[in-house]
C-alpha cells in the first residue's frame, strides 16, 4: 500500500499529504464524511484512482482518491462509532453495567470532552431511544461525579471532560467555589456544596473557610447587590445547620438584621430571590421586626407572587393569626384592590381557609382585577383567568347563593369584560344557567337590552368578514411578536417600543370587540322589492330643496354600505333617520352642517345596482334600435 502511494506521488497523482491521509484510510477500516455520516472504506484502485467507501444508506459509493483525502476522516478501531458498528450488542450491554466506561469512551473518541447533546447523538436511538436515554443520564451524571475523573459543569451545554488523575469531589466543589469570581457564580457553587454535603470527609474543616469567605461577600455586596446578599446569607446559615463544629464570624451578619437593614426595600428586593427561599426569608419577620411582623408581612402581600402570597398567609396562620389573614383579605375584596394573586388563593382553597370569603362579591373583584391587569405593562392574571375557566364549579361556587339581581348584574359583568373570548363568556354563563334557569333570556339576548340588527348589503358582509379574518390572523399575531421583541429590549418602564406595541394591542383588541359585536347583529339583504309606499331601505329618494330651489338624489342603503360621493347613504345616519317612512309630498327637516333644511319627497324608486342599470339601459337602447330598423318584405 505504501509503495502504490509512493507511486503515485512520483507520477504526480497524489500530494505527499494526501498519500499521508490516504496512509490512515485501508481497506477494512473507518472513516467520517461531513454530509454522509460514517463509512467503512471498502476498496481502494491506483489503476482508476478511486477509493470505494461503503455509507450507510449508500453501498459503493466512490471518490476520487485527491478528494478522498481531503474530505475523510479516519476513524480509529476503538472509536465509539466503530464500536457501535462492529459490536452493538456488547456496547449496549456496557451502557447498562458500566454507564461511566461508555462515557470515558466516548470522550476520548472525541478528544477528551464532549457535551450531553454529543453523547445523546452517539447513543440515541442505536443504543437506546430518547426516553431512555433521559432516565439513563441522571443517573449516570451522579456517577461521573463521585468517579473523580470526570468534570461534569452544571451548565447543559458545557462540555464534560475527561481529567488525567482524579479528584476528590469536595476538591471539585471547593475549586469551583475559589474559582467563581461573579455573585451568581458564587452562588451556583454553593448551592452544589449544599447538595453534595456527603462528599465532603471532614466539612468542619474544609467549610469553614466558605463559610468566611460568604460573609465578607456578603457584608461587602449588601448594599448595591442586596437580593444577592439575602442568598448568600441564606447559603450560609443552611451549611451552619447542615453541619456541626462550624462558627458562625464575628460581624453580626443574620438574615434578621438584613431584613431589618432593608425593611423599606424588601418589596423590591424579594422578588428578585429565587421563589424556593423567599419563605425562609419570611420565616425570620418574627425575629426581625418583633411585633411589627404581621403588618410588614401583610404590607408585602399586594405586590407578590402566588407563591409569595400564599407563604405569607400560610406562616400567619401558622401563628395563629387566621382571623387577621380573612379580615385584611375581605378589606381587599370589599375596596375591589385584591390583586389577581390573592383572588386566586381565595379560589383555590375555597373549601379550606378562605370558605368564609366565597361571595358574590369576589367574582366582581376578580373581573376588576383581570381588567387592570390586562392593560398593565406586566401581566399577572392568567393564572386567575385560567382557573375560571378550567374550575368548572368555581363560578356557581361564587354566586351560589346570589340574589336574582346579583346574579343578573354578575352576568352584564361578564358580557361586557374584555378579559374573555366571545366562546369563553358564553362557557362561564351557562355554567351560571344551569343554575339560575330564569337568566337563559339574557344569554339568548331576549331583553329589553337586546340590540337591534344591523342590515347590510351581502357585498359589505364579506367585506367585514374579511377584515375580521384578517385583524385575528394577521395584525393581532404580528402585533404580539412586536411585544415579544419590545420586551426584550429590556426596562419596560423607559422602553418606547413596547409601550407603543402594548398601547397598538389596546387599539387592536377594541377594534376585535367591536368588530365581532357588530358581526353578531349583521343580517345580510339584497334589497331585493322593497317597500316604495314609502322611504325604505333599498330605495332609492328624491327630494327638493324649497330654499335652493335644488333636487338632490339619495340612495338608503345598509349599515355599513355609505358612499356619500355618489348619493348611498346608510340608514343609520342621521339624514337617513329622517327619511325612513316618510312619503311622496311631505315635508321633512333635514339635518345638515349648518342646521337644519326643509326638502319634499318627490318620488321613491327602487334601488338598483349600477351595474345591474347599465346592463339593462344597454339591453333597452339594442332592443329600441331593433324595433326602429324597417322590416325586410318578401317580393311579390
């Protein structure tokens, strides 16, 4: 093989490094392509200068040798892909005994690392499918980290590496933690230590260091990077706890005396801590404030989350403070001020702690607060819509036992609200329905506030249709994507792109109502014989102004059929109010722009359509000619 190379070089055939590359590619061994994956070189001809590589999913596919060289990549015999091809059944026996040794094989196939991503593409779906591959790497993950061999990152798409000697977990821990030079690095560290307490021998002496060192980040941190310190604090009282023989420094640093220090901060700093720990941090207002604790623990609950809003009530009720927690969560529903978080934890535990705030009142609360939501800059309340919708006995709950005139107010409430679908108002009502039969007239609409019809011409109907489809699949859509980008912008408070996108959506949104209110009432019509005893729609006026001495000609057409340029003009307009039945020879104040003019009907006609006219003007002007050209005689 070497010689046939060597010749070929001589002949000038092939490079000197393609004969190299060409060395390492036999017959019988491995290779990888970029575009055709991996291949087993089957044969190679100096006489034709091919080589013949055998792919999977293309048998006998040949290159040319200068090309083969370029374009190959050897494959070693114990790289994991030659493994897989040559010994699948033993590779996959070895995922389930020695998930670790495929890993190492795996990194050193690739260079010493390689990321979760890499090793899912080697193994899935030949060794195992993508479910199992799940399962299979959280568990083999908690192996690589005790093996000491491998420096597995807590990021995913970090690559895991193979190291030449091992190292001691706690080493691993202790390094990243010495390593971290940002906050959020510090604290991604420490939480690892936390979880892995077990790996440490002797955590007296090798924590007691970290400890130190939280500390003075801390102290040093507390005022420009204040949720930051409240975790660190956190980090180091829960490693005190989790382990004896460590002290505590000497500079007085307490979660109590933090909370102290920022009381007039905290609902600004609390959101900003992970969820998991803002209940610890609640769990020191007792020490922290005294006596104070309930009314500072209370004065946060407007502004939090579900989450926060429901530590809170719970560790006031844990203190037995339950009457406080129902007597301030009524105040809030009465004054119509409860937030869509505290609505949603009355809901949710309607049946437990907060049976006694179920009302009819609560439900008029919860459209108020949906409503200031939905035009605030941060939405807040889908969890709250979504629960009204998906608890099918919540809404009975609330008004079950109402007053008819409660009931009936509740339901104008929810015709009227813009926080829900068309579909969705109609769901929650005749859930209502069933049961308060007698309200089945106002969902059917057949009340004195029934709205009367709008008829249109058919043409107009479509027209509107078509804006509609448009508004829902088109603007409303793209509009929401420009939110999506605004908002990362970042400060929406300063950020002019997404209040404009926000105050578009406010537009949008009302014009959708609009639309479909008005598409609920529209009747299509043809204007087909109408009525010409006197002024109707479909007819076609013509009046004298007695002033101007002046005949104008005015077609009463649908709702939304006006073209006052050429005379069409709806019946809902003013001068068409006017007009509606009246007759030939009466006299009728018509309004205008500077007042009001007296005109005479003096004929009513059928409306037709221009080109409905001109076709029959042009059939008429034929058929006349016709009857006025002389008839032909036969001779006699």
């Amino acid at each position: 093989m070497e010689a046939e190379l060597q010749k070929a070089v001589e002949s000038g055939k092939l490079t000197p490094r393609s004969a190299e590359a060409l060395a390492a590619l036999q017959p019988d061994t491995y290779c990888l392509h970029k575009s055709w994956g991996f291949g087993r070189i089957a044969s190679i001809n100096f006489l034709v200068n091919q080589i013949t590589i055998d792919f999977k999913g293309r048998k006998g596919h040949t290159m040319q040798l200068e090309y083969a060289a370029e374009s190959l990549q050897p494959i070693p015999a114990g790289h994991i892909l030659a493994r897989k091809e040559t010994d699948l059944p033993g590779l996959k026996a070895a995922a389930k005994d020695d998930p670790a040794g495929v890993v190492r094989s795996i990194l050193k196939s690739y260079g010493g690392k390689a990321s979760p991503a890499q090793i899912s593409q080697v193994l899935v779906p030949d060794v195992m499918n993508e479910a199992e591959f799940k399962r299979w790497w959280d568990a083999t993950k908690k192996a690589l980290k005790k093996d000491g061999f491998f420096s597995v990152p807590s990021k995913k798409t970090e690559p895991i590496e193979l190291r030449e000697r091992a190292v001691a977990r706690s080493e691993e821990l202790l390094a990243v933690f010495g390593a971290a030079r940002q906050l959020k690095d510090q604290l991604a560290a420490l939480d690892q230590i936390i979880k892995n307490m077990d790996a440490f021998d002797n955590p007296a002496a090798q924590l007691q260091p970290v400890v130190r060192a939280v500390e003075e980040t801390a102290l040093k941190t507390q005022r420009l990077h204040t949720s930051q310190a409240f975790e660190l604090t956190l980090a180091r009282d829960e490693i005190l706890e989790k382990t004896s023989g460590l002290t505590p420094g000497e500079r007085g640093l307490s979660l109590a005396n933090l909370i102290r220090d920022e009381e007039r901060r905290l609902p600004e700093i609390l959101p900003h801590i992970p969820a998991a720990k803002q209940k610890r941090v609640l769990q020191e207002f007792p020490k922290a404030f005294g006596d104070r604790w309930p009314e500072k623990a209370f004065s946060l609950v407007p502004r939090s989350s579900i989450r926060l809003v429901t530590d809170i009530a719970r560790l006031l009720q844990e203190q037995g403070r339950q009457e406080e927690v129902l007597k301030e969560f009524d105040r809030w529903v009465r004054e119509h001020s409860a937030s869509t978080e505290i609505l949603y934890l009355i809901c949710k535990e309607r049946d437990g702690a907060f049976a006694s705030l179920i009302h009819p009142r609560v439900l008029s609360a919860i459209l108020t607060a949906l409503e200031r939501d939905q035009f605030s800059e941060i939405k807040r309340g889908g969890k709250l819509h979504d629960l009204l919708l998906d608890d099918r006995e919540l809404i009975a709950d609330l008004l079950a036992h109402a007053e008819p005139e409660t009931v009936r107010d509740s339901i104008r409430k929810l015709l009227l609200t813009p926080v829900f679908e068309e579909l969705n108002k109609r769901s929650l009502m005749g859930r209502l329905i069933r049961i308060y039969p007698e309200m089945q007239s106002m969902l059917t609409g057949e009340t004195a506030e029934k709205q009367e019809a709008l008829i249109v011409s058919w043409e107009s109907l479509e027209k509107r249709k078509l804006e509609y489809e448009d508004l829902i699949t088109k603007k409303i859509p793209e509009n929401t994507k420009e939110i999506g980008v605004a908002r990362s912008y970042g400060d929406l408070r300063e950020n002019f792109e997404f209040k404009a996108a926000k105050e578009m959506q406010r537009v949008l949104m009302r014009r959708k109502a609009e639309m479909e209110q008005a598409l609920s009432r529209a009747r299509g019509a043809n204007y087909e014989n109408p009525d010409t005893t006197q002024v109707s729609i479909g007819t076609v006026v013509r009046l004298k102004a007695a002033e101007r001495n002046a005949e104008e000609t005015y077609a009463i057409l649908g709702a939304w059929d006006s073209d006052p340029a050429k005379g069409v003009i709806s019946y809902l307009t003013a001068i068409g109010q006017a007009l509606l039945g009246r007759k030939i020879g009466e006299q009728v104040d018509l309004p205008t722009e500077s007042g009001v003019e007296k005109v005479e009907i003096l004929g009513i006609t059928p409306y037709v359509k221009k080109e409905a006219k001109e076709a029959k003007e042009t059939l008429q002007q034929e058929e006349n000619q016709a009857s006025s050209q002389p008839r032909e005689t036969a001779p006699v």
